[in-house]
C-alpha cells in the first residue's frame, strides 16, 4: 500500500461493488460493551491540515466501528467512544496522521464473548 | 536517587494477561517468584478476539491438569476443514471429522476469548501471581542498556522488576519502545478479522450443523465467495449456543479498495449457503481484531536487556495453519522458564536473556515461524490464489456430479477450461511451485 500523496485507491468490479448490502453499523455497536473514558479521547487527529489534504479519506471506511466521520465544517470527527482498540486507523492511516494510544486502564471496549 | 525502599518492587513483571501474558506469569509464580500481572482491561482477555479455537497441547504443555480445572471451553472441535462458497449460491464442503478428532480431551476447543482468558490468568493467580487489571502499561523503564520496570498509568504507578515480559498483543507500542523492532507493521501484513457471535438454541445449532449433542463442534475456514476477490478467508465456529461467523481480509486491501468492514460480513451472512445456518439467531456481540501476519520476516528481536516480547507482539502467527494461541502458550512459558532461570544465575542482561530464543528455536514456533518465511510474502504477490482455486474447486465438483448429457471427454474439458479461465495453466502450476517454496522450501 502506498502512503502518503501517494496514496491512490482502488475500485472492485461494479457487480461485487453493488452486491454489498448498506449496513447501519450501530445497530452492531449496541452488542458492545464499553467502559467510556468521558474525560480523555486515546485517539487524536495528529494534524487536521492533513486530513484536510487527504483526498481519498478512507479511516471513514475502513475503521470496523465507524469511528471517523466527516463532520458538517469538513474536519474529520473522531467518535472514540466506540474504538474496539483494533489498531486498523494506527497503521492503516495513509499519512499516519492518527495518534493511537491505549485508553486509561480499565476504559475501552470490554469484549463479553471475544 | 529515589529511596529503593519506597519503589514498587516484584521479581518479575508481565504486561498483558492474556494467553502468552498469563501463561508466563503462571510458570514464574511456579518456581516461587513474585510476580505483577498487569492487564488494560477490566478483567484477563476483555480487549481479545479471535475465532476461534485453543489447541489443549499448549495449555496441556503448561498446566498438565487443565481439565481437572474445568476450563470454560465450548464444544470441541471434531469436525474441521474447508467449505468453499460459490458466486451462485453453491457450497462444497472438504472436512474431516473421526480420527484423531474423536480424540478425547480434545485436540482444540471452542472457546470465547473474554471468558477463557479469565479463566487462564486465574491458573496463573492460584500459581501466585498478583494480577493487576485496569491498568495500562505506558512505557518501560530504563537504567542504562537494561530495563528495570514499567510505567503504568496509575498514579505513583512506576513498578519496578529486574525482568519484564511483553505481551501486549498485535499493537506492539512497547516492543517498538523496546527497541525490539523499529516500525510499525505494514498494512499488508495483518489482516482485519471481524466476526458476529450469533445466539442460537443448541438443537438449532445441531440440526443445521449435523452435530449429534453440544460435545460436537465443527470449525472451517470458508474460501471464495467471501472475501470479494480479495486475500481473505472466512471461518464458522460452532459454540454451545451461538456460532461465530466471520471473516479476515488483509488490510491494506480493506483500506484501498474503501471497504466497510462490516458490509462484507453481512454479505457474507446473506450467502445462500451461510444465511440458513444464522436464521433467526440473535447478535450477541460483533467486533474487530488485528493479525499480525508477517510471519518470520515481521518478528520483532526477541529480547534485550531485561526484557522479552511473546504471542501476537512478536507476530507469532502462522497464518496458513491458522496458529496463534498455541505458539502464544508455549512462548510465554519458554520466556517464562527463561526468567526463571535467570533468577537463578542473578543474570538478566541481553546475553542471559538470549536462552529464549533458543528455547523457541528448539521448538515447533521458531522451525515453523522459519520455514513459513515467505509465505506472507506469497500471499502478497499473488492476490487472487484465495479467490481463483477456491471458485476452481466450486465449479469442478458441480460439473463432475451433474449429468449435462454431454460427453465425458467435454466434460473433463469443461473442468479444465473453469480453471485456465481464472489461471492459465502454467500460472496454475506456478502458483503451486511458488506456493511449494513458501511453505515446504522447495
């Protein structure tokens, strides 16, 4: 995958592209458990300049949870109170522009099966 | 200088309470050390996800009386092997079940991650270990070239210990501060797995399964019409009373092509052949991981002054086998037995600590982790040898078992024509010889 300016993404054919079903992700988000942090984000937008330049914006995409949207003034929004701790936006980000830490101790998704 | 007596102080700390964490912790605590458990999450395996199924011959390796424990498994696994979806709807199914599968305990169980795990840190806590929860291990801490604790983030929470073990699982910030490797992995090394657990009545789960009783269970990894074409696989587990239905796709495929994760699992749900066996059943819980799937080329140095780094961190995964948690097991207790042992010289300098990696050399992690080297490389450079054959094997069974009322010679061309249709021949025969090199070293 390449990253940064370079980054460009790629299309399926049409058919596998309109056989996937529109999917409301909360209504998976409401089987999580969560513990949430309501003073502190572990995630942040390192530079929102960045995002800004980013063409192809596909945290909005490919973070399971749906966790960045695009909020009404264009900047990425991040909704960290439903981060599952993957870690697919710390190294799938393009321009490695997210700053991922661990939520505080005992905060965070808290998995009842796993 | 700090007073040393006013320091928090164990024999030995382990960063992560899951299955390589408490494993290592369990083995110290044994042989009489004191030993700090420290794990993020409310409780051992809270922030863990997989298929998935535990192999009995690593926790069997490290606590010999495990069913004596009643460990919370699932059914066992007595039916594995591959199903294969096709694009209209078909489903062929290859697996095993008898044999070394009847074996009792058996070989692999079932399990929930979340639950088992509890149950594994618990072992470690009756050996004597002090497991730590709701507590986040921010960085390590240093005296010179030899780490001497780690930083938690609770307050007053520097703890100190001559040796620490990580297991901090596929985001590997500490073995980076280690200085054990100097990136991040590459997106095109990990897949994004992600799966629904399904509630289902335990009759319902027989009947659509072909499973006699709840002592039955079937585990496959599903190819073809799953992942969209892309490197991925899919997988059924089958648990008491909900099945685990999902998939892992690699992720700089999910990234490029600005796939929804979720959009691919409820594709595959809605498949002729899957959504039967999910009707009616209730989502318990859905959920996302990462698998380090580098393989050997991605791990991580191993050791260093005072410090050693087991399971996913070090990308102990062997991807094809669908291995993890076993290597995860026996790593811990190998790094385990090495901490021992380096107590017992007095010695915990990088030289002292270098016996772990001789241990995993001398075992089935490092041969294997070796001899897969360029499997994930493999995978990398032929993109379509996950959606190709699979679709392949599809097609050639539905024709061989299907009276067309033509000619059997047609026929065997027809079966033919399927596959050089997705592969030339000679790139057929490539992709096997490449493939052969990947795994057996041709």
């Amino acid at each position: 995958m390449k990253t940064g300016d370079a980054f460009s993404v790629k299309t399926l054919p049409q058919e596998l592209q309109e056989s996937l079903p529109d999917v409301y992700v909360d209504d998976l988000l409401v089987s999580l458990k969560y513990f949430i942090d309501e003073e502190q984000s572990h995630l942040k937008i390192k530079d929102h300049a960045v995002c800004a330049r980013c063409e192809h914006k596909p945290c909005i995409d490919f973070c399971p949870v749906g966790v960045y949207s695009l909020a009404h003034d264009g900047k990425i929004q991040v909704a960290y109170q439903a981060c599952v701790e993957c870690g697919s936006c710390r190294v799938g980000c393009p321009y490695k522009n997210i700053e991922w830490t661990l939520p505080r101790g005992g905060f965070g998704v808290a998995y009842k099966f796993g | 200088m700090n007073n040393n007596d006013e320091k928090i102080r164990f024999d030995a700390i382990v960063v992560g309470a899951g299955l390589a964490g408490s494993a290592a912790a369990m083995v110290m605590a044994r042989a009489g050390l004191n030993v700090a458990l420290i794990e993020r999450g409310q409780k051992a395996g809270g922030k863990n996800y997989f298929g998935g199924a535990i192999y009995t011959h690593a926790i069997g390796e490290v606590l010999p009386d495990y069913m004596e424990r009643k460990p919370p498994f699932e059914r066992p696994v007595t039916e594995a092997g591959f199903w294969f979806l096709s694009k209209d709807g078909g489903l062929t199914r290859m697996t095993v079940q008898g044999g070394k599968l009847a074996n009792e305990p058996a070989d692999a169980y079932m399990a929930s991650r979340a639950v088992f795990d509890v149950w594994w840190a618990e072992q470690a806590q009756k050996a004597g270990a002090l497991l730590i929860p709701k507590t986040s291990v921010v960085d390590v801490i240093w005296d010179g070239e030899q780490v001497v604790g780690v930083k938690t983030d609770r307050a007053q929470g520097d703890v100190y210990a001559p040796v620490v073990i990580v297991c901090e699982g596929v985001n590997n910030l500490l073995t980076q501060k280690l200085g054990l490797i100097d990136h991040d992995l590459e997106p095109a090394h990990m897949a994004l797995a992600f799966k629904q657990v399904i509630a289902l009545p335990m009759d319902t789960i027989n009947a659509r399964f072909g499973l006699p009783d709840d002592q039955h269970g079937l585990a496959v990894s599903v190819l073809g019409d799953v992942s969209l074409g892309l490197p991925g696989m899919g997988f059924v587990y089958t648990n008491k009373t909900s099945v685990s239905v999902g998939l892992g796709v690699m992720l700089d495929a999910v990234v490029e092509y600005k796939l929804k994760p979720y959009e691919i699992l409820q594709r595959y749900l809605r498949h002729p052949a899957i959504a039967p066996l999910v009707k009616g059943g209730q989502l318990m819980e859905y959920g996302a991981h990462l698998i380090p799937e580098g393989g050997y080329r991605d791990m991580p140095k191993l050791y260093t002054g005072g410090a050693m780094v087991a399971g996913d961190a070090a990308s102990m995964v062997n991807a094809l086998h669908w291995e993890g948690t076993n290597m995860a097991i026996v790593a811990g207790e190998l790094a385990g037995e090495t901490a021992v042992a380096a107590h017992q010289r007095g010695d915990f300098s990088a030289q002292s600590l270098s016996q772990y990696e001789a241990r995993l050399k001398d075992r089935f992690i490092l041969q294997d982790m070796k001899q897969y080297r360029n499997f994930a490389h493999f995978l990398e450079t032929h993109p379509t040898f996950m959606d190709a054959y699979p679709g392949f094997v599809n097609d050639a069974l539905g024709q061989f078992f299907s009276a067309y009322g033509m000619p059997k010679k047609t026929l065997f061309k027809n079966i033919l024509g399927s596959l050089t249709s997705r592969r030339q021949l000679m790139k057929a025969v490539g992709d096997i010889l490449s493939m052969g090199r990947a795994v057996m070293g041709w």
